[in-house]
C-alpha cells in the first residue's frame, strides 16, 4: 500500500517543507527507509506524523494506479496487503482509504499485518526487500527513494510498467 | 481470533439472554454460522450488535488459550490472523484486545484481513471450513457449535488439546 498505490513519503515532504526549510538528504534514504532523508534532528517528529490520526487517510493515490488495478482486478484475484500493524490506528484509515478510492475492490480483498511472511500468492509487488525476500512466488519490487540501489529484484517503476507486465493481451488471454 | 481464541458467541448469548427470552438453536447454527441460531427475528440485531464498538475489545479468552500460546510462542512462529475486514471498527479493537490478553505477541504477530485464501504456514487452527479449506499446510479444525458437523478435518477441541499435539516434549525437542 505505502510507496506503491499510496504516498506517505510524499506526504511528510510536503507537510515538512510547509513547516521546516531543512534539506531532504536522498542519499541518506538508500539505507532502506525514506525517514532517513529527513534531517536527523527531525526524524523523531516525521515518524510521530505518521501516528498522527488522518494521516493516512488522506494520502494521495500513486498514479495510474487505480486505472491499472482496476483492469487487473478483472483477470487476477488481487490482495492489497499493507504491514500496518505497527501504526495501529492507521487500520481503519487504510480500510476507508482503500474503500474511497478503489471502490471495485472489496473488503475481502484488503489485508494488514504486522508481518508479510505469513502472505502467499503468485506474486507480489512491494518496495521492501524485508517484504519480497520470503515470498515464495514471483516478487517486484516497486521504485521508491529508499530503495533505489537494491539489485535483486525485477523492477515495475509506475503502475504504467506494471499495466506492460500484467495486462498485455498475450498475458490476459490465457487468464 | 473469532470463536478461536475470543468468544463473540458466547458474548452475543449472554447479551442477547439479558434482553429477550428466545430460546437459543443449537441445531440451526449448524448450518456454518452461530448467527443463525438465533431466532431469526432477532438476528439482524445480532448482527449488529456485532458492529457496536466495543464488542471486540471486551470478549472473553478462551479457557487456557493464553497459557497455551504463551508456551507455543516459545517453539513456533506463531500469527494471530483474523478475518476482520467486514467490521472494520473491530480492526483497532482486535489488535488492542490482543495485546492486553497476549502480552507475549507482539504487532508483527498479528494480521487482520478480509478472506483468509492468501495466508501461508505450516499449521492452521480455524473454525471454518472456508478458511481451512484452501489453506497448504496442516488444517485444523476447533471447535465450534456451528462445526459440529464437520468431519473433513483433524479437530481441536479445546486449548489443553493443542498443547497436547504442539507441546509434547516428542514434538518440541525437534524444534
């Protein structure tokens, strides 16, 4: 969910840069985690935005990614899975999120956990290598900031890409 | 989570006796859900009873789940799953329940979705037979007045059981 069809990082720089003119540090992201960009003495207070009620609510959808989930939906079954266990009041958020925004999707199809071990599928799309390096089917991972120099997986970098993988009519006929 | 560990049934009995003399039909819940063996005048209000907040939050443990658990956590990767999605005010309570009652979990362990088809692992411990049924690993099956019926699966019948398949000293010296 996070990165990949919704935008916290997106989010925390805007709301940061309407309050701090400290420097985003791109670099410092590669570790594995976009909080890392922020400056060190900020960090603490970009992560409390995240417990911060509404937030996730209100995030912006990433792009092209209810055209391309909603044509998918109709060839693939299709789980949204976000490990939002860790901000617990983020559950119900990403629920009505989900629901406003891609309404073909139903309740049945949302999952939250804490951890994406116990998740099995053909595959998965995610942009944390702790997410796609027990799974079992076919894993990518999705361009995000923090994740920019990691070399093990197949990439889809925009929801365009992923339409070029999963929905061409070579694909789809035999689905 | 549901009838497994936390015991909605016996609240909604126990909630439902206080206001109405209706009698209680052991022999319809066996149709697949509790629900039904209310009158069914009364079942809508049940049902709602069931989206009222609080409900989830304040269920009783079943007997020797904690202990049990407790002590399986210690040899098995274990995860609280819960196909929560169709209450989503339960979603918070769920995992603010579990944490009181299963100290010894922590979020990582908890996964709260909407059709349980996309959960992997070795051992499953369910009531229903839709949630067992696609499952790859060990099914079981616990114990229910809406499963009764069911002879497909190796049963739980209770907490102190599971301790006897997961816990003998034969079981866990190999782990």
């Amino acid at each position: 969910m996070d990165e990949v069809i919704a935008d916290p990082m997106g989010a925390a720089i805007q709301w940061y840069r309407s309050k701090y003119d400290g420097e985003i540090n791109w670099q410092r992201m590669l570790a594995g985690s976009w909080i890392l960009g922020f400056p060190e003495e900020h960090q603490k207070m970009v992560l409390d935005l995240l417990y911060t009620p509404g937030f996730f609510r209100n995030l912006r959808v990433m792009e092209d990614a209810v055209d391309v989930l909603k044509e998918m939906n109709k060839y693939y079954e299709i789980f949204i899975v976000s490990a939002a266990m860790e901000f617990p009041n983020s559950l119900i958020e990403k629920h009505d999120w989900l629901m406003e925004h891609f309404p073909f999707f139903t309740w049945k199809q949302l999952a939250l956990c804490g951890d994406k071990k116990l998740i099995c599928g053909d595959f998965m799309i995610d942009d944390h290598v702790k997410n796609l390096i027990n799974f079992k089917g076919k894993p990518y991972m999705y361009t995000s900031a923090h994740n920019l120099e990691v070399t093990d997986y197949e990439r889809i970098n925009n929801w365009k890409e992923a339409a070029g993988i999963f929905l061409t009519d070579d694909v789809i006929k035999d689905r």
